[in-house]
C-alpha cells in the first residue's frame, strides 16, 4: 500500500472533540466514507461510520467488555477479522486518502492493527471534568465505570501510544483561535491538502451549548491525581501553537473571572459518578426491567438510610435498567451517594448481558448481585454480607428468598393477589420503619421452603462472592436467552459450588422479599407455567448437557442473627408442596 493511501485512524476519548476534528480533517481532504452527518445531540454528525462502530462494540463484548466497560484485553473471531477485512476493502478502494474516527479504537487498537501494521494516528485530548461533566449530562447513556476513570483508562492508552509513535494531538479545551491554528498544523503534518475553509467544522456555539454555563470553573478536587498526571502528560505533547495553550478551566468551557467563585461540588445524591471515590469494600448490582414501583422500596432497601452497621463508603449499589426506560438516572441516585445508575439498551429478553456488563464496571473487593428488582432486602442483609466474606476466605454468602403475600405468588395471583392487596400489606406493617417485619407478611419462596438452618437453597436470588473469583468464573452465562433469566441463578449456583474451596455461607435472619409485579416466573398463571419451567430446563440442559437437578449442600457456614419475627421460619423438614407462612 502506498503512502498516500495509508489509512488514518482518529484516536480521542468520548466527548472530547473527535467529531470536530474528524470533520475538520475531513474538510481538509481526507476520505470517510458514509458516516453520520447529523443526530440530535450532535447537529454536525459524530463523522462515525455505523458498520464500524457496531463491530467495535462486537469486540468489544465478545472480549468481556463494552465502550464504557474497558477489557483487560481484546480478542476477536474470524467472523469479525472477515467483517473489518470487508471494511477496509470498501475504503481502499476508493483510491483516496481515507480514514476512520470511533472513539472504541483507543481500545480496540490491537484489532484493527492486526490487519492495518501500518496506519498513521491523529488524536484529541480534553480535560477529564468537562468530559465527565459531558457524559453525565446524557441521561440513558450514563457510562458504568465512573466517567473519570473511564477517561483514565482511555487516556492512559493514548499517552502510551504517544510515547512510542510520532502522533500529532490537538487540545479541546484550547481557545477557539488555538485549536483552528493546531487542526491546520495537524493537517499539514499528516500531508493533506489543507485548504482553510470558508465555513469550518469547528463551530464555537455547539462547544457552548454541549458543556452549558454550570461549568463556569472547573472544580478539580475530586478528580484522580493520576488522571492530572496523565493530562498534564499528553498536553505537554499536543504540536507546537502560537496560541495560548495553558488554563485550568478550558477556554471552550467558560472563561473565569479574575476571582471566580468555584462551581459547587454536587451533592453525592445528584452525580455520585462524577469523581471516582475510594473503591468500596462490596458492590451490588441489581438489574432491573419496567418496575418503577418495585424498584422504589428496593433501592431505599439498598441505600445507607435503611442498611444497618454500614457506612455509604463501604458498599456501591449499581442499579442496571434492562431493556426499558422508566427510571430516572437522577432519581436512581438521589436514593443514596453511593449508588450509580446504568441503563443496557437490549430487546433480549434475557438480563444476562445486562447484568454481566454492570459487573464489568464493579469496584468493590467483593460483588453481589438481585437479578430480580423487585426483591426488598433486610436491613443488615449488607453488613452480614460483609461480616461473612471477611472471616470465611475464600467463600460465597447467600440468603433466602421469599415472596410477599399469603402463598407463593404465582398462587396468590390466581387468587387475586395484586399490588393494591400488597401495598396494603406493607402499609399494615409500617415499612420501612422496621423491615425485619416483612418476614410478618411473606412466604417463603419455592426454592428456599427448606427454610433457615437447612443448607444452601436451590436457587440464590442474593448471592455474593469475591469479585475475582467472579470474573474467573465467567459471570451469567450468555447463553441463557429465556425471559427473565430463565435458570441463571440456577446455574450460577451450580457454576459457584463447583469452584474449589469456596466455603458456602447462608445469612441467619437476612432475606430478600420478592413484590409481585408480573414477572416471568412469579406472574406466570398456572396454564402457562409448566411450558415455561420445560422450557428453562431444556434451554439448561442444551448449555450443560445434563438435567438441572436440586442441589442439596447441608455442609455449610452460617453467619448472623434470627429477629423474632423470622425465628418462625425455622424448620426441619417441609413438604415439597407446602407454602411456609408465620402462624
């Protein structure tokens, strides 16, 4: 291939400024193909071709991660070679200089080296608060890893990359005058017939209205130290200006006073995702699908006002909205500072993807997982939690699952058991003032009716474990399809037991309690149920190549204490087909 046809590749970040200097390049003479010329949060387009983007994020996924869930590293398949191979051949042919923006190749670099040894590079570089800032503003797209340590990881690899290869880099925090002056000296450096045009891409206006007069200053204080550094790093080699190059608050962002009086730090309860706090000790993550209702009590359940013998900055709670769009981010995190909100835009009907991709963004030395929403938690169900992964290591703790109402409730439904008899039941109650009483009100559930002191259950609906250990293990399996998850705790309990030397260990009067909300398998009415159950087992059995049979594990630890109010679900032995209430 020839000099003049060596591809380009746009490196940058999200939200900071590829776009602009993708169409700005472009303008100067270098070939994009069919890319996006024009969107609502972008009047100019992202200059991004659609194929290309959906085939990083196919790498993506397939090597564990996602744009904002970086991988430990990168793999692919033959079929996406053949797809990238198709790409390139599309742009080659044309017999122009061409080239190729998606901020995804930061990380997906190693692909697309694979088959380009040889391709030139342009970059762009902002400053991580207003980037943060930027992607916190987009309300269903809220990035699952902290926005500042996902720029890290980003970035990080740009500075790597610019230490070993002669990049020419930009600056978007620049003034308007110096970042014109940078792309034109860019384009020159990378020979294209720059020409200056009459209308530029660059467009002071849409940077204003894209980062809003809230960003006045720029409040550094809790950003990472190592994400200054590696700032710092990567302007110290952006190309040589004549402009002014140097503030702490980014021209485009808003031009300080003499004194300004910094921007107010928000509240932990308005945008806990904007600075990366010190990794938690536990993270939870709770999927949930069309369940605003459902998911009022569990996140209060969830949050520090209700979890006792707990501090926020001991647990995180990623709450992932699955395939729906009823839940406002804010809202979500106004329930406590130490809870992120993640939306999975999926027509799966499995959670499985969903819930894997929230993990990819856990922080804490441990993880836990509600795949059910709808499931309200004991107050101490964290602490106990906590208390039992510390002194038995390695090992997995799980609890009991019971439903509220009189019987199970894909029973008590036929029976007109509903969400107006329910909230009844815990008005009755006086929750939240006191949730261990919600063991007055519940039956417990099918797989637990074994009760307290009887082993491990057949099916774990809180269930935590070393977060290691986890990701080794692989996470939900991909493969389960089925509504709601089919068997996966099923098969993840199996998967845990499976694992050598993790010690099993059941939680003494901690719960979660399941609110009826017409879920696949609890709002399933008995005509259908028994086609729905053969189903999951035979989706089970083409995974594993074998039946899901009971699990019966008696060797066990246990950890906590018995409220009065669930001592009644101690029992010996329950028939198989009883519903377990207190007299």
């Amino acid at each position: 291939m020839s000099d003049h046809v060596t591809p380009l590749c746009v490196l940058g970040m999200h939200r900071s400024g590829t776009s602009c200097l993708t169409g700005s390049l472009e303008q100067a003479g270098l070939f994009l193909g069919e890319v996006k010329r024009a969107s609502p949060n972008n009047p100019k387009g992202n200059r991004e071709n659609t194929a290309l983007q959906k085939l990083n994020e196919a790498v993506l996924v397939h090597s564990g991660g996602s744009w904002d869930v970086v991988p430990e590293r990168i793999d692919w398949t033959a079929e996406h070679s053949q797809a990238r191979d198709a790409l390139i051949g599309d742009f080659a042919a044309h017999g122009l200089p061409w080239g190729f923006k998606d901020p995804r190749c930061l990380i997906t670099l190693p692909f697309w080296r694979d088959a380009l040894p040889d391709m030139r590079f342009a970059a762009t570089l902002r400053h991580p608060v207003p980037v943060a800032r930027s992607l916190m503003r987009r309300a269903k797209l809220r990035p699952a890893t902290p926005p500042i340590a996902l720029w890290l990881a980003y970035n990080r690899r740009l500075l790597d990359l610019c230490r070993t290869h002669d990049i020419p880099l930009v600056c978007f925090d620049w003034p308007d005058a110096t970042y014109l002056e940078g792309v034109a000296m860019l384009a020159t450096r990378l020979g294209l017939p720059h020409v200056a045009p009459d209308d530029p891409f660059f467009d002071a206006d849409l940077v204003h209205a894209t980062d809003g007069a809230e960003a006045a200053a720029l409040d550094t204080s809790g950003v990472l130290p190592e994400a200054l550094e590696v700032h710092a790093a990567l302007h110290a080699l952006a190309v040589p200006v004549t402009g002014p190059t140097e503030a702490v608050a980014p021209a485009k962002v808003a031009t300080p006073a003499p004194a300004p009086a910094k921007v107010a730090t928000p509240a932990p309860s308005q945008a806990p995702s904007q600075a990366l706090s010190p990794a938690p000790k536990l993270s939870i993550v709770v999927n949930f699908h069309k369940m605003k209702r459902e998911a009022a009590r569990t996140l209060h359940a969830l949050s520090p006002a209700y979890q006792q013998g707990v501090a926020a900055e001991d647990y995180e709670v990623i709450a992932v909205e699955n395939g729906s769009a009823e839940l406002d981010p804010d809202w979500v995190e106004g329930f406590g500072p130490n809870i992120r909100y993640l939306r999975h835009e999926t027509t799966a009907p499995s959670p499985v993807a969903g819930i894997n991709r929230a993990a990819g963004a856990a922080r804490g030395t441990y993880i836990a997982t509600i795949v059910d929403g709808a499931r309200i938690p004991t107050p101490g169900i964290v602490a106990t939690t906590l208390r039992a992964l510390a002194a038995h290591r390695p090992c997995f703790v799980a609890s009991l699952a019971f439903h509220l109402g009189p019987k199970t409730q894909w029973k008590a439904v036929q029976e007109g058991y509903d969400t107006a008899t329910e909230d009844a039941a815990l008005d009755s109650i006086d929750w939240p003032a006191d949730g261990y009483r919600l063991f007055e009100i519940a039956t417990l559930a099918p797989t637990s009716k074994r009760g307290f002191l009887n082993g491990v259950p057949g099916e774990c609906s809180w269930i935590a474990m070393p977060r290691k250990r986890s990701e080794r293990r692989g996470g939900y399996d991909p493969g389960v399809v089925s509504p709601g998850g089919g068997l996966m705790n099923q098969d993840l309990l199996r998967r845990v037991l499976a694992m050598p030397g993790m010690t099993p260990v059941m939680l003494l009067g901690e719960a979660t309690f399941h609110q009826v909300h017409g879920g696949a398998a609890t709002g399933t009415v008995r005509e259908g149920r028994a086609e729905m159950v053969a189903s999951y087992k035979a989706e089970y059995e083409a995974l594993r190549g074998h039946p899901c049979h009971k699990v019966r594990v008696y060797d066990c630890s246990y950890m906590g204490t018995m409220p009065p109010q669930a001592l009644p679900f101690i029992r010996a032995v329950v028939e198989d087909d009883a519903d377990v209430r207190q007299p």
